[in-house]
C-alpha cells in the first residue's frame, strides 16, 4: 500500500466513523428508547468492570505514591506527596489509565460482539424482525460506556487515593484524616470538573468506536478478531486525541 | 388483507393467482463484480418457489433485497403489493413483520435464551399483549418444531439442527405471510436436512404462507419446491418444476442433477 | 426475572457509589474554597501582592480562616484584595488586625496572614478594610541580605588594612607601651557604649510612643492613624536601632582588640610584644639617645670653651656681675 493510498483509507475511515457518530446522535433522538437494554449494558459495561478497574486503580496509586517518594524526598518535601499524587490522579493519570483500561476491556468486547453478530447475522435478524438494531445494539452502548466510564473513572480515583494512603503508610506514617486532608487541600475544580468531563468524552469514544468496528466488521472470524482488535487500538488513540485537546481547552479557559 | 389498505399498489394478478413477491429487472452489483444481471420473479400465494444456483451466484443478495436489507442498483421489487424501495423505515417495518426470514446461519442471538430468541420479535409488534399470550406464542411456535424443552437453554447448548429449528420457529412466530429461506438445510446432515425440509412444509400448509426458498440442496428442493427457478449468471436460467428440470439436457442445470 | 432485579441492585450500588464521590469529591474541595457554609468580606490594600491568587488561602495567627476571593486594581494603583473570610472567624479579628502577605513555607504558595494587635479594637464587619503590612518576600530578603553582605566585605578589608597598618607601625607599639593608654581608650570605650545604651533607649522610647499611636493614644494617635506613616516611623526607628547595634558589636570588637593587645603587651607574648623586644630597634633607640647625649655633653663643652676665651671673657664676667646684682636686690627686697 503506498503512501496516498494509506492517506485515502486513513480519510475514508475518520469519514465513516464521523457518519456513524452523526447517525448515532440523529437514532439517539429518535423515540422508542431501549430502556431495559440501556440498563444491561451499564450493568455489562460499568458494574462488571469494576473489579478489574479497581485492581488496576489501587496498583496504580500505590506504585506512583512509592515512585515519587524517593523523588520528593530529594527535594525535601516528602510531606506533600499525598497532594502531589492526589493531583496526578484525580487530574490525568485515573481518567486516562481508566480509559485506555475501559477501551482494551469494553471496546474489544463491544467490537467483538457487534462483530460477530454482524458476521452471523444477528443485525441483520433484527432488522427484519422490525428492531431497529442501531438503537439496540449501538446507542444503548454508547450511552452506556459514556455514562458509566465517568463513574468508574470516579471510583478509580477513590480506590487509587486508597491505594496511595497505603504506598504513604509503607514507609512511615500518616494518619488518614492527615493524608485526605493533604490531598484535597490542593484539589481545586479545576482539577476534577476538567477531567469528570473529559471521561465522558472519553467513554464516548470507546463505545463509538468499538460500535462501529462491530458493526461493520468484515465476514468471518477473522474478522470478528480484527473488529476487536481495531477496536482497542483506535479507542485509545482516540482516547489520547481528545485528552490532548481537553488539556488545550482547560489551559485556554484558565482552569489549570 | 391486502384489500384492507387502499393505498397499496395494483395486485399482481397472473393466471388469476396473487403475485405476493414481484421482481423485475433486478441488477445488483459489489463493486465490479456483478451478481445480478437482470432478474425477475413471482412468487403466488400459498406457492414454495426455490431458487437454486450455485454458491457465490448471488441467491442471498436476492433475497436480502427482497426484505430491504440491500438496496439494488437497478429494478423493481413488490412484495404484498408495496414497492420495497420506495418505503420509509416505519413502512417497511410494516412489511417487514408479514415477512419472515429463515437466516442460513439461524441468526440466534448469542446472549438470549431460546424464549427471549423467540419473545425478540413481538417485542416491537405485539406491544400490547399480555405476558401470557406471549408465553403462549412462544410455546406454540416451540410446539411446532417440537423443541418445547429447550425453552430456557442458551442457544449455543443446541445442536444445528435444533438451531435450524428453533430459528423457524421464531420466524414464525410472528405468522408472516411470506417466509424466505437462505439455504435452510446447509451445513446439515442428510437426515436432520430430510427433517427440516419436512417441517417447513408441514409449517408452510399449516398456516398457508408462501415460500421463497433459496438452496442448491437437491433433497431440500425435491421435497419443497411446487417451481424451481434457476439462477445463473444473474438471471433466471430456467424455470420449472423439479421433475422437469431434473430430466432437462441443459448443460448448465444438469450439474445440479448429477 | 429474579436475576434482573440483582442487576438492578448492584448496577445502583455502583452507580450511587461513583457519584456519592464526586459528591464527596465537590464538597471537599469546595469546603476548602469556601464556597459553601456562611461567610463574610474582609478587604486589605497592597501596593503589590506578589503573584497572590484567588483561591490563595487567608489565615488568621496561622489558622485557616478563609480564601482568596478577587484581587482588584484601585483607581490609584494600589490592589485590594476581598477575602472571604468564615463567619466563625468574625468575631476573633478585630478592625486593628494588619493583613500581611506570606508565603507558605519557602516555596510554597502565597498567602495572606492575618496578625491581631494586642490593643482592644472593636470585631471586623463585612466589607471592612483592615490594615496592611508591607510584606517581606524572598527577593527583597535577598537584595537586602546581598548589601549587608558587601558592607561586611567592606568593613573587614577596612579593618584588615588598619590592623596591617598597626602591626606596621613602630611609634604605635611604642604609644602601646605606655601603660595608661589602653586605660584611657577602655575610658573612651566606655564613654561610646554608654551613647550606644542612650540610642538604644531612645530607639525604646520611641517604639513605646509608636504603640501608643499606633493603638490610638491621644490626638497625635489618631492623627498618625494612617498606617503607611506608622510603618515608615517605625522602619526609621528599626534603622537607628540597627545603628546603634552595630556601633555596639563594633566597639566590642575593639575593646576586645584593645584588651588582647594590652595582655600581649604585658604577657611578653604575641607579634606586637616581639616586634618590641627587637634588640635592633632598642640598640637603635639607644644609640640615638646616646647621640643626643653626646650632643649635650659637647654642647657643654663647647659653652666652657666660650667661657675661657678672652674676647668674650668681659661678656661673661658682666653676666655673671648681674647675676650677682640682681640677686641681692631681690634680697633687699625681700628684707
């Protein structure tokens, strides 16, 4: 494939994509929501993930509390290492590690999915049987991973702070009232509401993308794997783009 | 029925029969390659039409344009006398719901069990029925293809044949006028397709819906074609009953035969 | 159906948990911001805050009292700074307390610390604008650290040529060994600390007027109310005290100088003690004293001659005659 020709699909696939998000907005607001399958997939989406969210969110504080300790020590201000840490997390590290987690866990699976039902015509049962599977399948989805991301990026948070009380406590001492008070004496909005929106973008996304590579997965296994794969690889660069351009617009809106 | 709605198109009368399905000139293409030439059909009530060709000759294209799930470069399509292409979405649900069609994979969703598999369909039509009727349906179309114990298992418990079974059923369930099949006996063994081939007639006369069906199983179409069309190279080929194609010399419709 | 409803369960469970934290999560920080509870305005002017923010804490004696609301420019150039203060605070700062610009730690962030004063003033009301202390920031902490420094440079290559100079100097030792020199400079010492002690309590005295205006006292007080004044007075006072701490260290430092000198002088030990036993100088100072001597002697000897020569002989003779004279004049006087 020569280099035009990498630019054309390139182009191709930002267009597609960019026409099943306006076709994911335009079904949105259609009525005859799918309430009860809203509710399956947050259950699916958020509440399953949160287990291995929450493992990786408590590893992720305690590591960097214990990797930046050595660090502040140099500088003699080991004291601030609860706050410190508490920013890094409750700023960048929770949503963004919680989004490229949520995008290898919820995005291969919801292309995975969508992509078999493709490859073995389920969607296309669907549509005959008169559900309109783009609001079943997708929108349901979508809404799902964006509203339930945010929440799990909020919980990340609380076990990783967690976590980084116990990196705190395994060398030396620091009483949790002392420690929550270190933390949030630095925390502004500016730090949370940034980011709190962020995840829904975020979560946003990882459905949409995951969706649209199931939906439109190729026949045959290969692929379905293809879908999934694609899927996690896109959805986290995506996640990335849009965490690049939200630190532009909170710098330019001051609240850094 | 069709006499209930006025606005529908004129029937399609031929030999004093009703045409249910009309196609004309129908051209399909991907890309370069071109599936469907120039094709026409009628399907009558209460007629098993089957088409036969072979693999890659393009015999699903033409019947997921039937139902609207592919759109064709060029032709005409009727079904109940309303013109497929000219449908809004709400429409052609419409037509959708007299329609039944029988997946070649079956199309079972993975994540059900066979009574949501089944309850999936009335969910949109059948709005106002009550949990029992609707457990009723259910069983009744169970009852049909004899597989009222499976009514809790996951889909991916069942053997092929009970799939094939089980996705019968739930095109039925909806009582369409018109069922099509995309190769319903494919990927099955002699005997379980012996089975399924029965069924469908026995289903067919059962609630005196029409058939197209779509299959190069020579066992399949002897036992369920009243007509067998032939697609070749995007058109019909020939067209004629089973025991008059089977002694023509034509070339191309003997290697079905032989 | 049974396992729907667990579904539904957990789903809120996970669903409530999440937002109770950020519930959490906004009420904390907003706690710290002030932005809920009760409050109330307090204002302070500064010719300059030193990079001060909104959101900056505001502490009273060191206790978080509240934060940072808006910083504003004054028509004439000055800011002023709207604390919002909490309303539990309220009645323990009172309109004498002074707003001084800080920093928390040395690099922390910058704050405003509120001092109380110990006179009795009445409790602070919303809007109030209290007093402001100049405030002290690392760069003017350094600038004025970076003089002194120089001055020191100074005065020690000052004091390093005199005290070169003295050991240089061979008539000063000889001073030295007058024993009641290093009395009289003690005695001089002396004399200086006790204008130094005289500074010093008029440098009191003056600090003494300055509370009193300060707090109010009397018509002068209430003229001197402006701040800015009280704090140049009271700067010119710290001055004058600096002043007369330093004449102090410095007439220590002599006395101490003077007092080894005078041990060494008298122990027999020491540079300057060796430089005055140098036999040389004692066989020169001798000599010349000899020298001197001689001078005399021949001096004399040359008077005598003059005496026997003839020519003058009359000359002496009439001296001597009235000398004779006048001398039983007198004692005719005298009978």
């Amino acid at each position: 494939m020569n280099f035009s020709e990498t630019w054309r699909e390139y182009f191709k696939e930002v267009g597609a994509i960019s026409q099943f998000t306006l076709r994911f907005f335009q079904q949105s607001f259609k009525p005859r929501n799918e309430w009860g399958e809203f509710i399956r997939q947050c259950y699916i989406i958020g509440y399953q993930s949160l287990p291995l969210i929450g493992l990786t969110g408590f590893i992720m504080g305690l590591v960097l509390t214990m990797q930046l300790r050595p660090s502040l020590i140099e500088y003699g201000v080991e004291s601030q290492l609860p706050a410190m840490v508490g920013i890094a997390i409750v700023r960048e590290i929770g949503p963004v590690i919680t989004a490229l987690i949520f995008a290898g866990k919820i995005g291969s699976s919801i292309g995975a999915e969508l992509g078999s039902m493709r490859v073995t015509e389920q969607i296309d049962a669907m549509e005959v049987s008169g559900t309109n599977p783009f609001k079943y399948l997708v929108v349901t989805r979508v809404l799902a991973a964006m509203v339930m991301l945010p929440i799990l990026i909020l919980l990340s948070d609380a076990i990783s702070l967690y976590g980084s009380f116990i990196g705190v406590n395994i060398r030396g001492f620091t009483s949790f009232s002392l420690f929550w008070n270190l933390v949030f004496d630095r925390l502004e909005f500016g730090d949370v509401l940034p980011a709190f929106i962020k995840s829904f973008f975020f979560g946003f996304a990882v459905g949409i993308i995951g969706c649209y590579k199931g939906y439109f997965s190729s026949k045959g296994t290969e692929g379905v794997g293809r879908s999934a794969n694609t899927a996690v690889v896109v959805g986290s660069i995506v996640v990335f783009f849009i965490d690049l351009i939200a630190v532009q617009i909170t710098d330019i809106l001051g609240l850094n | 029925m069709l006499d209930a709605s006025p606005d529908i198109a004129p029937v399609v009368k031929k030999n004093n029969r009703i045409s249910v399905i009309t196609i004309e000139h129908l051209k399909k293409s991907f890309g370069t390659n071109i599936v469907l030439t120039d094709f026409n059909l009628n399907l009558f009530q209460g007629e098993n039409v089957v088409v036969l060709g072979r693999s890659g000759s393009g015999k699903s294209v033409l019947i997921k344009c039937i139902i609207g799930l592919l759109d064709p470069d060029q032709g005409q399509i009727t079904v109940l006398g309303k013109s497929i292409l000219d449908l809004n979405d709400d429409e052609l649900d419409q037509v959708r719901v007299k329609v039944g069609f029988l997946f070649q994979s079956n199309a079972l969703y993975d994540s059900m069990t066979v009574r949501q598999n089944l309850e999936f369909p009335l969910r949109r039509h059948w709005m106002k029925v009550s949990q029992q009727e609707v457990d009723n349906m259910v069983m009744e179309a169970l009852e049909n293809v004899g597989l009222e114990y499976t009514v809790d298992m996951m889909p991916i418990e069942l053997s092929g044949g009970m799939r094939k079974r089980i996705a019968l059923a739930r095109t039925l369930i909806l009582k369409p006028e018109i069922i099509l099949y995309d190769e319903p006996t494919t990927g099955l063994d002699a005997i379980t397709s012996k089975e399924i081939s029965e069924l469908m007639v026995k289903l067919q006369r059962k609630y005196n819906t029409s058939s197209l069906i779509i299959s190069h199983d020579m066992k399949c179409v002897q036992l369920t074609a009243d007509r067998v069309v032939v697609l070749i190279d995007g058109k019909c080929w020939a067209e004629g009953s089973f025991e008059v194609l089977r002694h023509s010399e034509d070339k191309m419709i003997r290697q079905f035969f032989d | 159906m049974a396992k729907k409803v667990v579904n539904h369960i957990k789903l809120g469970v996970f669903v409530s948990a999440g937002l109770c934290f950020l519930i959490l999560l906004l009420y904390m920080i907003g706690k710290n911001e002030n932005l809920f509870g009760s409050t109330f305005l307090l204002k302070a002017r500064f010719e300059d805050v030193h990079g001060l923010v909104p959101g900056n804490s505001v502490r009273f004696s060191g206790i978080d009292a509240g934060t940072v609301k808006a910083i504003t420019i004054l028509d004439d150039g000055s800011l002023e700074v709207t604390m919002l203060i909490r309303k539990k605070m309220k009645r323990y700062i009172r309109k004498n307390a002074q707003a001084n610009l800080g920093t928390d730690g040395l690099m922390g962030n910058k704050l405003i610390n509120i001092s109380p004063v110990k006179f009795a003033a009445q409790v602070v009301n919303e809007g109030d604008v209290i007093a402001s202390g100049k405030s002290i920031d690392t760069e003017t902490m350094m600038a004025v650290l970076d003089k002194t420094n120089q001055d020191v440079a100074t005065i020690a290559s000052g004091l390093k040529t005199t005290v070169q100079r003295i050991n240089s100097s061979a008539a000063f030792w000889a001073i030295l060994n007058d024993k009641t020199l290093p009395y009289n400079l003690r005695r001089s010492l002396n004399n200086a600390r006790r204008t130094t002690d005289g500074t010093n309590n008029l440098v009191k005295e003056l600090q003494l007027l300055i509370t009193d205006v300060k707090s109010g006292k009397g018509s002068l007080g209430r003229l001197l109310r402006d701040s800015s004044f009280t704090i140049k007075l009271e700067e010119a006072v710290e001055k004058i005290k600096n002043i007369g701490n330093q004449a102090d260290t410095l007439s220590g430092h002599i006395n101490a100088l003077v007092v080894s000198i005078d041990k060494d002088v008298n122990s027999g030990k020491g540079t300057a003690n060796a430089l005055l036993k140098d036999e040389g100088l004692v066989l020169k100072m001798n000599s010349s004293l000899n020298n001197i001597e001689k001078g005399t002697a021949s001096f004399n000897q040359i008077m005598d001659a003059l005496k026997q020569n003839f020519l003058l002989k009359g000359y002496f003779k009439k001296l001597e005659r009235k000398k004779s004279s006048q001398l039983p004049s007198t004692s005719y006087k005298s009978d």
